[in-house]
C-alpha cells in the first residue's frame, strides 16, 4: 500500500517501479480502483481506473463489494476485494495506490502487506507541482493543499517512508522494498521523522 499527498510524485515513482518488475520478472501490478470521477485526458476504462456512477458506487458499497473505500477531493474511490484476491491467488503481487483512509481501513483487517509513504521534498515543492499541473482551479488547488498537510500527520502510521527529493534513488528505495530486497532498511529513520516534523511545521 502506498500512499503519498496529491503532487509528491507518487504515481511516476509507482510507474518506474513497475518497469524494474517487468525487467527483472518479478509478478507485480497496480490494482485498478473504481471512482466516480471523470476520465483524464488519455484515461481509459478498466486500464486506468473502473469509471463508475455515484449510484453505482454506493450500490457496490452497500453490497460489500469493496475492501477500502474513501472520498478524495469531492469524488470517490474503492478496491474490489474480489480483484484484489484473484490476483493475489494467482501469484501476482500487488500496488494499491491509495489514500489514508483507505490505508486506516485495511490496516484493521488481518492481511499481509507493506505500507510505504512517500514525502515530498518540501511544502514549496509540493504546491509548485499542484499549481503548475494546469488543469485545477484556485479552490481545488487550496483543497488539495489542506488535504496534503493533513495526509502527512498518518505518514508516521506507515511501515515505511520514502522521501522524494531524488526521483531515482526513491524509485530505488521504493521497489527495494516491495521486492523484499534485505539491501534496503531504513537507516535514516529518525532523520525521516525530523524532516517531517519540518514539513507539518512549515
């Protein structure tokens, strides 16, 4: 599970991650939620995301159909339990990009896995990177904003934490863990923390 405020880099990171996978064979995939927000440019259905109603996502909610769900900037999002245990039985490991709630929620049921935040180089960078996306309004800019501060006060929940200020050796770290890769640990733990204290201060 991994989990990072909107901006940090996560889903490039994800992404590098699952090229090293694929070059050195190891069975990994990122699980595809369902959300009831609109497509992206160059989004595709069941490719990207399982594109939903709202009523069709309460309906599933409602039937137990999804092992986390959560409410994200307006719009919603869910894993299917089922999609995730067909792949899990079928010996493909999992990425579940997901936002804290979600993460609190799985982190009650009894199952096996690794929690990884990811940390931004600084609130400046964090803010330059939502703002220079283009496609946000003013208000939707400031949600995500507020939104971030309060995601990075669970970052100390996660089993590990990833600060991205080096987009390689991140992506590194990042695929070192989830490949259970005993070279990494995480030496600079307390100095992780003292930086994210500086992040909630800032």
């Amino acid at each position: 599970m991994i989990s990072a405020p909107s901006g940090t880099g996560k889903s490039t990171l994800i992404n590098s991650v699952l090229a090293m996978a694929d070059q050195t064979s190891l069975p990994l995939e990122l699980s595809i939620s369902s959300t009831t927000r609109e497509p992206r440019q160059g989004e595709s259905d069941q490719d990207h995301y399982f594109f939903i109603s709202l009523e069709e996502f309460h309906k599933l909610r409602e039937q137990d159909f999804f092992l986390e769900y959560a409410e994200v900037h307006g719009n919603y999002y869910g894993t299917s339990f089922e999609f995730v245990r067909s792949k899990l039985e079928s010996g493909v490991n999992l990425i579940l990009e997901i936002d804290v709630q979600g993460f609190r929620q799985i982190n009650d049921l009894d199952l096996s896995y690794k929690s990884i935040f990811i940390l931004p180089p600084s609130m400046q960078a964090l803010e330059d990177r939502i703002k220079n996306r283009g496609d946000e309004d003013a208000t939707a800019i400031e949600l995500r904003l507020k939104n971030a501060k309060e995601e990075l006060t669970f970052a100390s929940e996660y089993q590990h934490i990833i600060k991205n200020d080096s987009f390689e050796l991140a992506a590194k770290q990042l695929y070192a863990i989830i490949a259970q890769d005993d070279a990494y640990q995480d030496k600079n733990h307390e100095e992780l923390q003292q930086f994210l204290a500086q992040l909630l201060s800032s």
